[in-house]
C-alpha cells in the first residue's frame, strides 16, 4: 500500500524529518502557523492515541514484573526531577518566568512520542513506552500539587482545575485506544505498527507547527530573551537527560540512556493543551523553545547512544 510505505518511510527517517521540520516551521508565515495552533490539542489527542495503540501488552506486563525498576523511574521523573530542577533554579538565581517554565517543565510527563523517538535511536522501545504511559496516565495527580502547591507557580489556574484538565487530555485518548483495539484486530495493528510510528513522526512535526506561532516575531522582538530561553531549554533537557542517565545506570546502559531520552524530553503539549490563556506568555514561549531539544534531540544523539550502547 502506497499510504502504509510512506508511512514506514517517516518512521524510518524520522529523526531527520523532526529536525528539519522544526525549523520550517520557525520560519513558515505566521498566518498558517496561527491557523494551525488551533489543532495543537486535537494533535495531541490523536498522538496520545496513536501511542497507546502501540502498547504491547505482554511487554508492559513483562517490566511490570519489574516493579522497583518501575517505581523509581517514575518517581525520578515525575517527583525527583521537578524538586532537582528547582534546587538549581534556585542555587543559580534564576528567578521570574524562565525559572519557573523550567521547573514546570521538569514536572511534564515523558514525551507521548518518546517511544517512536527510543526506536528511531536504538533505544529500549518498551520501557520506554512503558514509562511514557504511566506517566502521562499519573502526571495529573503529580504535576499540579508540585507546580502550583509546593513549588508555588503562578499558572494562573487553580490545582483542581489542572488536574481536571490533564485527566480529561489524558483519559480521552485512553479511551479511544481501548475501543479501536477492541475493533482492529491484533494482527492487523501489528502489520501496521512502524506505519503507526510513522504517523505519530508526522503529528509531532504539524503539532511544531502550530505551537511556533508567533515564536519567530518574538525572536525579532527580544532577541536576547529567546535565545536564552532556548539555550536555558537545551541546557534542560540534556541536563535532565544526563543526570537521569547516571542516576539509572546500575540498571544497565540501554535501560539508563533510555530513561535519560525520557527525562530530558517532556510532553509540554499536553500543558499547551490546558494551560490558560492568562497564562505568562514567557512561560508559554519558552515551552515553544523546549521542543527544539525534543525535535532534534533524535538526530543530535543517536551517534552518543550508539556510541555509549556499545561502551556500555
């Protein structure tokens, strides 16, 4: 089939067409990427589900009989991570929107996309996955209590209403994955798995479309102020990515560097999706800036993860 082939073609080149996309998508006219923001939260619904579809039941079974590997890579990721992003804010005097879209940013889910970018890189598929969904599935309960209760971020919204928001983004798609898999028999999803992969590549690049609206005047604008939020971006997610590594790494080399892919690449769509608009603008600006680490992080690091697989 011409539409699965070109499909499995975007699975396959996926790193290239994220990197690639991203900076089309900076320079597109701000008309159509206006137009496309609208999209941004049924893209991620759809995204969602796409990955959800490609939940392997026996694989997530097979690491759940791995508790403790379980429970820490989430209690790193979602409790420990936002406390170590905010001790650094702290101790380096980084205050005001940038200090705090980065501790918000260290409180997100792993990226729904993260095991189609573990793929891409060689990466662990499954406990990625795995991850991925349990802390989208848990990141409701956690991320509004740390950003607006203990850390005290003003999101302009209160704790309950985030929560509700993120369970309704969340659930949705949960959904829909459960009736589609009830519908489309095993096989025929198997058959058209990398092709699955490949469609979520594609929604992440229209997803980058829709939320650089407006980046590119704002760079003109305040030059400083974005290429620092992108530097302060980079220096995040890598920094994420690197400390989980380590912290990670009597599990074992492939498992460590995939937990770091997951720590250092946050699902910020989901908090485009259900933050307010009287949100900060900075905050929501340097969650724009994020996904150039997420985009090109697949091409940048896939010679460091061959590299460090076989060192390992």
């Amino acid at each position: 089939m011409p539409l699965r082939l070109a499909l499995e073609w975007s699975a396959r080149n996926g790193g290239s067409l994220l990197a690639v996309g991203i900076f089309v998508a900076l320079f597109t006219p701000e008309a159509a990427t206006s137009a496309l923001r609208g999209l941004v939260t049924p893209v991620v619904a759809s995204l969602m589900t796409l990955v959800l579809l490609r939940v392997d039941p026996g694989q997530v079974l097979a690491y759940l009989r791995r508790p403790l590997l379980v429970a820490a890579l989430l209690a790193w990721l979602l409790l420990a991570c936002p406390v170590l992003a905010f001790a650094v804010a702290w101790l380096t005097g980084l205050d005001g929107p940038l200090g705090a879209a980065l501790v918000i940013m260290a409180t997100g889910c792993a990226a729904t996309s993260s095991p189609a970018f573990a793929r891409l890189v060689g990466l662990d598929g499954e406990i990625s996955l795995v991850a991925a969904v349990l802390s989208t599935l848990l990141v409701p309960f956690t991320a509004p209590p740390l950003a607006l209760g203990l850390l005290g971020i003003d999101l302009a919204i209160s704790v309950s209403a985030l929560m509700g928001r993120l369970m309704l983004v969340v659930g949705l798609p949960l959904v829909l994955s459960v009736i589609i898999r009830r519908i489309v028999a095993p096989e025929v999803l198997a058959r058209w798995g990398r092709a699955v992969d490949g469609t979520v590549v594609l929604l992440v690049v229209l997803y980058g479309f829709g939320i650089m609206d407006g980046v590119l005047a704002r760079l003109l604008a305040t030059p400083e102020f974005v290429l620092g939020g992108l530097a302060l971006a980079f220096a995040g997610s890598f920094g994420l990515n690197a400390a989980t590594a380590l912290a990670f790494r009597p599990a074992g080399a492939r498992v460590a560097l995939s937990a770091g892919l997951l720590s250092g690449n946050r699902n910020m769509a989901l908090y485009f999706a259900v933050l307010p608009a009287a949100t900060d603008p900075r905050i929501l600006l340097f969650f724009a800036l994020c996904q150039f680490p997420l985009f090109l992080s697949p091409f940048l690091l896939r010679p460091v993860y061959r590299r460090l697989r076989v060192e390992g």
